[in-house]
C-alpha cells in the first residue's frame, strides 16, 4: 500500500496513532491489496468537516454460486484503529442500495463487528471478512435497469466488471419511515402495538436488550411474524432509524435509589452511544425510569444535540389534562403538564384556544386559570400510568415526528435558560415536535407556587445527576 504520496502523508501526520494506523493498513494491504488509500473531507451530521484517510476498492461476494465485487469505502477517523471506521457502500449512477438489516438507505453499512470493536481484538480485515459474509446473505445492491429491486442477481452482472471511481453515495429522495424500540418488557411491547396502530411506519423493529430484567412478549412478537416487523437481539438491527423509543430498565437489588437508578445509567452505558452512532439523526425518545434522569442521562451518552433527546415525560398527564379540560370544563385552549414527572410537577395553560392555526403560547400564571386547573388536576387523580397507557403516549409522540406535524407535546428536554434555569437538568416542557427534532415553546413567569415546585424538581434532579457515574 502506497503511503508516499503527499497529501496522505499529511493527513496520516494529524493522526493521533499514526505508527499504529500505518501498521493496520499495511495489514489491510496484505490481504486487501485492491484497498487503496486516498484522502478526503468527511462532513459530520452536525455539518462539521474533517480532512480524513479513506479506503476505497471493493469486497468479494459470492451469491449462489457466482462471484461478483461489491464498491465500498471506508472513512478512517484520526484515532483509528481505536476508533471504528464509517463504512459506506458507492453505487454508481446505474445502481440502488437495497436497504437492509446491516445497510441504510444512504448507503451506510452497520456490522456487530462496527457497534462491539476493541482495538487490537478488532481489526478492518476482520471487519471486510464480516461484512462479506453478510453480504452473502443479503447482496445490498441492485441495478435500475431491471426496475426490479428485489432481484439481486441484477447487482449482479452488473458489479462484476466494476471500475472504481470517486462517485458518491445515493440518498434516497425520502427516507423510511424506520422505527426501533429497545427493551422487550411490557412497555416495550405496549409502545410496539401501540405504534404499529397509529400508522405511517415503514418498519419497525423491536431489540430485545439482553441485559433487561423487563420480558414480554417479543419471542411471540417473533412467531406471529407481523408484517414490517423485525424483532433482534442485535443493536445494529437499529441502523437507520428516524426515531428509537429505549424503554429498556434494568433490575437492582440496591437499598439505594441512586444506587437503582445507577443500574440503570450502567444499562445505557452499554446501548445508547451504538444506537446514536448506528442512527445520527435519529430522536432519540426515552421512556426508562426515573424518566427525566435518563433522558438527561441519554444525552450525556449519546452525544447528540439537546433537540434530538427527549423523554415521554409528562405528554400521557398533558393528554389527560387537556381532555379534562376541553371535554369535562368546556375551556377549549391547550394545556399541557410540566416539571418532573412526580408529585411536583404543574399545569400551564395557552393562551389560544384550541385548532387555531396560530403558533400557541404559554400564558403567564394567573389567579384566573389556576382554581381550573387544580379542578382538573383533581378529576385527574387516580389515573396510573398503565404500561398500554404510556405505550399510547409514545406513539403519539413518535407519530408528530415521522409526520414533521409540528405538534406541541410536554416531553422531557434539556431545561437549562427556560423561564430562568440555570442548572443542565431535564424536565418535561412544552415542545414543538417534528423531523428536524424539539423545539420549546418560550418561558413565562408562572405562580409562585409552580415556580417553587419547578425549584423544587431542579435541585433534587441536580443533586442525583452529581451522585451517579455516567
């Protein structure tokens, strides 16, 4: 493999294990040697750029008993080997991706090897052997020209007598409509039938976390065999995902509720940076326990920005209160729940009445709207959030954003600089959901009495926050 050049010399230079990644390639070159080295600049999902070393060149398959040569590249990153390569099929202008369990519709590739790698245990000839198996099992390309994407042998012909250029990556003009849950307890299962009944879901898929003390239905989720229903074991099953609800809690025998809630934040350690990275663009929705912990939790871990992490927060009680409201009170305007999902969380009502076209508001507190409210809090009492209950809940959430309807739902969100927080704590607010993620609606004073709860929530969140190991 040839590393003179100039340009890769300078690239290789701003490599944090430089001596170590030329070791690795000059590996890949043995048993690879159409792999071959150039640089480029690698954009980011927050639209950042990095000049990287890219492997471009093509893997052999063979699929039923001919073999053909599939174009890949593989991005390295400047801590490579210790950092996995993005791995990206290059269909020319002539061919589609035929997405799949390990392929997205851009083209990008996820393996067990990818989400599970460990330098030196993992390596990218151990990777490209992975992924031609898999390949061989699943061919993730077709040509046009057949007009029949399910055939793969029209890959097929086609691909064996490929040159290699620096074409791009075909994006599909709409995405899927893919959806994972995580955690195959009760609420797993609730949030599946749940959302699989409101519709718009191209597929879905259910992984049922090992490491969950949570078991439902999935292995008869798995034998009725649903259709546009995936149910696996396997994080990267997830790839490509627009939304992935984690419902996933983990059981503990602590005497301690931080010592509980840790086993918890353990439990994410180990799934929610592989979904973030298997789905960068994905929002991520959780509904684990204690909610808005692990939504803060979530985002801590998954290095997503604060509009792409939310939690189902207070939308099931905001429901509920606008119902009381509208159909018992006859107030007809907006309501929603906020705070944290306890005993203090608080009413706050719009300033608009309902099927307006107008963007709502938050109405500042007043001696007016509180004595409804309470009235309302009241009728409400003695409504459990019941595992089909919350199931409902998330579907509604998720269904906002699969559909870009701009919805404001109460979900759990980062809080900091609302209506004079100061503290990174997450807590159920007003929020305008669709594609491109959450927006909240604007602070406003709120009674004294709310205000005080709001504290309240801030200082015991903040103070747990500081006692678990994230």
């Amino acid at each position: 493999m040839d590393l003179s050049a100039e340009k890769i010399q300078r690239i290789l230079s701003k490599y944090k294990f430089r001596d170590v990644a030329i070791e690795e390639l000059q590996k890949i070159h043995r048993v690879y040697p159409g792999m071959r080295p150039v640089t480029g600049t690698y954009t980011f999902s927050d639209s950042t750029q990095k000049d990287l070393l890219k492997l471009i060149g093509t893997v052999p398959v063979k699929y039923d008993g001919r073999s053909y040569n599939l174009p890949i590249q593989l991005w390295l990153m400047d801590s490579f080997p210790f950092t996995p390569p993005i791995c990206l099929l290059r269909p020319t202008p002539n061919m589609i991706i035929r997405e799949g369990k390990h392929v997205d519709a851009r083209g990008r590739i996820y393996l067990p090897g990818l989400h599970n790698w460990d330098h030196p245990k993992s390596s990218v000839v151990g990777l490209l052997a992975e992924m031609i198996s898999k390949f061989e099992e699943e061919p993730p390309l077709s040509s046009k020209s057949t007009g029949d994407n399910s055939n793969p042998h029209a890959l097929l012909a086609f691909v064996s007598s490929l040159q290699i250029n620096e074409g791009g990556v075909r994006h599909h003009d709409q995405p899927i409509n893919k959806v994972s849950v995580i955690g195959g307890g009760d609420l797993g299962m609730a949030s599946v039938m749940s959302i699989l009944a409101k519709g718009k879901v191209d597929k879905l898929v259910l992984i049922d976390v090992a490491e969950s003390s949570t078991k439902g239905g999935s292995v008869d989720l798995e034998i009725f065999n649903l259709p546009n229903v995936e149910v696996s074991k396997d994080l990267s099953a997830s790839a490509g995902s627009r939304v992935i609800v984690v419902t996933a809690n983990a059981w503990s025998s602590d005497q301690s509720y931080a010592g509980v809630v840790q086993t918890n934040v353990d439990l994410y350690r180990g799934i929610i940076p592989g979904l973030a990275r298997l789905s960068p663009n994905a929002m991520l929705l959780i509904a684990s326990q204690p909610v808005d912990i692990m939504t803060h939790v979530a985002w801590r871990q998954s290095g997503l920005p604060p509009t792409q992490v939310i939690g189902a927060g207070c939308n099931l009680d905001s429901k509920r209160l606008c119902h009381v409201l509208d159909i018992n009170l006859n107030s007809h305007k907006p309501a929603w729940v906020i705070g944290e999902l306890s005993d203090n969380r608080v009413a706050v009502m719009s300033n608009i009445r309902l099927n307006s076209s107008q963007q709502p508001e938050i109405a500042a507190g007043s001696n007016s709207t509180k004595p409804l409210l309470d009235r309302a809090f009241e009728m409400m009492k003695n409504r459990g959030q019941r595992s089909w209950s919350v199931g409902l809940s998330i579907a509604d959430i998720t269904h906002s954003i699969l559909m870009d309807r701009k919805k404001t739902h109460s979900v759990s969100t980062l809080a900091q600089g609302w209506g004079g927080i100061g503290t990174e704590v997450f807590l159920s607010l007003p929020c305008i959901l669709g594609a491109n993620g959450s927006t909240r609606l604007a602070g406003v004073p709120l009674g004294q009495e709310e205000d005080s709860r709001l504290k309240e929530s801030v200082s015991s969140l903040s103070n747990l926050m500081t006692q678990l190991r994230i």
